[in-house]
C-alpha cells in the first residue's frame, strides 16, 4: 500500500501539545454513549497519555456504520492517546463459524486496506495507528495458559450472557462462541492498554472483562462505548443484512436503491433510518472536517448556508421547492416532525452526502489493483450447487380405470414379463441331471 498522507485532526483552540490532562480527557470521553471507569482515565492523564485499542472482527463486509468509531479515534489522536486496531481474525472464526478459516486470512487484509482507505478519507494521520493481528499473539503459551484459567472460573452462563449482543445466537450454541468474550478480556492485557473502546452492544463483554481480569492477577481496564448506527431498514446496521446497510463500495445507484427503500415515514422520527443516519454520521463527520479546516468538503451543506449549519434539504419543486439550512440535527429532526421537510427531499440530501463520503474510498480501490485482488480473495463469489433433477416416476393407471383394449395390452406386457423372469425349462432339466450324477458319484 502507497504511504499515507499525513493528515490532519481537528485541533482545538490549544494545541495538541499544550493540552491538559483535563482537556484531554474531554476530548477522549465527549460525544460517548457509555464510560466506564471514567476516574482511572483521569489518574493515569496526570502521569501518561493514555493507550487504547479499538477492535474489530474480519467476518462480513465493512459498512458505512464504521464511519462512528474510526471517526471518534480522531478524538483519541488529538488527545495523543496511542490507538491499536486490533483485526481479531481468531475472533472471526470463533463467532459461530461466521468466516470460513481459510477466507479470514483473505479478510484481515481487505479490513486492513479499507480501514486505511477511511482514515485516509477522513484525513487523519495513519502513523499514529498501530494494525495488530489478533493470531499474532493469541496462539502463544502464555495466553492459551490465561484462556484455559479464565475457563475454569468462567460458568457457561456467564459466558453466554457476556457474548449475548455481539456472538450470533443460535439454540445449541457452539463452544467457541463461548470463549469470543474470554479472549475478548484477554486481548486488554496482551494489547497493554488502558481501555478499550466499541459500541454499546460489547457492554456485557467489557463487564465481563471488568469483573474477570482481577480474578486472574490482571489490572481492570476502563472501557469507553459509541452509540450504535441505526440500520436503515430498522434495527441494528449489520453486514449479514444487506438491506440494513450500505457497503463501503456501493456504487451511487445501489446507495441510491438502499436509502430510497430505507425506513423514512413522513413526519416519523422515531425508528427513521435516513434520520439516524444523518445524525450519527453525516453530521458528526462534517463537524470533524470543519475542525480540520476543511469545512468546503461538506458536501451535504448548501450554497448560501450559514456558517453554522451542519446539513441542507434542497427542496424539490414537486414536493414544495423549499429549502432548508439546519444549526443541528434537532432542528432538522423538529422540521421533519411537523411535515415542514418532504422524505422524498430528505432522502435526496442523504444519497448526496453518502456518495461525496464514499468517493475517495471508492476512488482509492478503483486505483489499486492490490486492493481490488484482496477484495476478491476476502469475498469469492458464491457458487451455488446445480439443482438436481427430479426423476419422474411412472404409476400405472388403476385397473379399474383401464378401457378394455388397454387390459388386453398390459395382460400382454405382464405375460411378457413373466417369461422374461421365468428360467427355461432345458436349463431345469440339465440341473436336475447333473444333480442326479452327483448323487449317484457319492453313492457309489
């Protein structure tokens, strides 16, 4: 891959440098669902900065949701807070076989790719971000030796109730969904870091490692969660629902195809995909090239808009012809409330904005014929088995049913058949000889 551009974070009135431990403990906690261990972060600012990692399993393919966490480590970077990426291929196949082993090496690769693809996108600098795969460490004496004490403490219920929101649930679960979340604790200590950070769906896990770690000699970690990324169709964002989300390369047509399917009732908010969106991505992304000093890049902000404004509606001459520049995202919310923005106009707003985000990344694979090859090994083609074909079966007709001309033809096939069966009678005679023979050899 070419070398990263060096990039930029949204620096606030201070530099980087000369930050407080208090104000970087505000940029790493701000615009966060949950925190955990909220105090222990402050100690450890008054000595150090701070060390995180960031995980995320190579199973399906990336989607738009991933904007949220990789553009809240831009955050954590202006707070000099050393971020790991953790690619938990071991995880991957450990989550009820959802990648096949020998595809997850193929997916580490492509994650790795399209991570680097975002952070590109997004302008931030890649040389503070350290890419650890999870076998490179997972497979050696000493953590097998902490996964098997972490067993024998750990109930199967326990167990599953920590893995409830993130291992895919079946009824007769599989062992190795069992320990997702035992080596999920683990990874904290074997990463060195002093918290961890993912959506609120890993809350039982991080409660898990919480309450686990000390029991095996190990320093309990903060843990630090982001609001989940509605899914378009209701939901949670999911890349085994392909109508939930939208894949990092979706060509426009197919965005266009989702977002106009999405869940977006007139004057509904509650349960609106295109809202959600708009609120826990579009917006919070421009407010980071904003930061950047990049504000003209927002391409969901209209000519003539204030210069505070975080998200236009053009209106459609069709639907009203009114347009609309917004402060928040409440503000928008509150105007599609009472009927005041068209869906149809929002949802126009919302194909632009997600488009103008993806076309770097879009632009990068296109250019990289390395890129393009990792996608294909991380995801063949499926081959579907052909259909076999039904062999028909042949049910004679019912005598009863049968014309006289049709008795007299099937007496004439099973008399037929009946001869073919029976042996000839030359043959019968000849065995009855040659037995008489014997008889009369051995009596002799």
């Amino acid at each position: 891959m070419a070398d990263a551009p060096e990039g930029t974070l949204p620096v606030p009135p201070t530099t980087a440098a000369q930050l407080t431990a208090a104000e970087k403990y505000q940029l790493v906690t701000q615009n966060l669902a949950e925190v955990l261990g909220g105090d222990q972060l402050k100690a450890i600012l008054d000595e150090r900065d701070l060390i995180a990692y960031w995980g995320t399993a190579p199973t399906g393919r990336p989607h738009l949701g991933y904007f949220v966490p990789l553009a809240k480590l831009a955050d954590f970077l202006t707070a000099s807070v050393e971020v790991k990426v953790l690619l938990a291929d071991v995880h991957a196949f450990l989550d009820n076989l959802k990648a096949p082993i020998e595809l997850v090496e193929a997916r580490v690769d492509y994650y790795r790719r399209l991570i680097t693809a975002v952070f590109r996108s997004l302008n931030l600098p890649l040389d503070k971000v350290k890419f650890v795969v999870g076998s490179s460490y997972q497979y050696t004496a000493n953590y097998n030796l902490d996964k098997y004490k972490l067993t024998s403490i750990t109930s199967e219920h326990d167990a599953r109730k920590a893995g409830a929101e993130v291992v895919k649930q079946v009824s007769s679960p599989l062992l190795s969904g069992l320990l997702y979340p035992l080596l999920q604790a683990l990874d904290e200590e074997y990463l060195g870091v002093d918290f961890q950070f993912g959506g609120v769906d890993q809350r039982k896990i991080f409660t898990y490692a919480e309450q686990y770690l000390p029991k095996i000699g190990y320093t309990k970690r903060s843990h630090l969660m982001n609001l989940m990324v509605p899914g378009l169709s209701g939901g949670k964002m999911s890349s085994s629902d392909p109508n939930s989300k939208i894949d990092f390369l979706d060509p426009p047509a197919v965005v266009k195809s989702k977002i106009q399917k999405a869940v977006c009732a007139p004057g509904e908010v509650e349960g609106n995909g295109v809202l959600a969106f708009i609120r826990h991505v579009v917006v919070p992304l421009g407010e980071l090239f904003r930061g950047q000093g990049r504000a003209s890049v927002r391409a969901w902000v209209g000519e003539g808009a204030p210069a505070d404004a975080v998200f236009t509606v053009e209106g459609n001459p069709k639907f009203g012809g009114e347009t609309h520049h917004f402060r928040s995202v409440d503000e928008l919310e509150d105007a599609y409330a009472q009927n005041a923005v068209h869906p149809g106009d929002l949802k126009s707003a919302c194909i632009a904005a997600i488009n103008a985000l993806l076309a770097p990344i879009q632009a990068e694979f296109n250019g990289s014929a390395e890129f393009q090859e990792a996608e294909r090994r991380a995801y063949p083609p499926e081959v579907k088995p052909a259909a076999k074909k039904k062999e028909k079966k042949y049910t004679p007709k019912p005598e009863h049913l049968m014309t006289p001309e049709e008795k007299a033809r099937q007496a004439e096939k099973d008399a037929a058949f009946a001869a073919k069966k029976q042996p000839k009678q030359g043959g019968l005679n000849e065995t009855e000889q040659l037995r008489e023979a014997v008889v009369d050899t051995l009596s002799q």
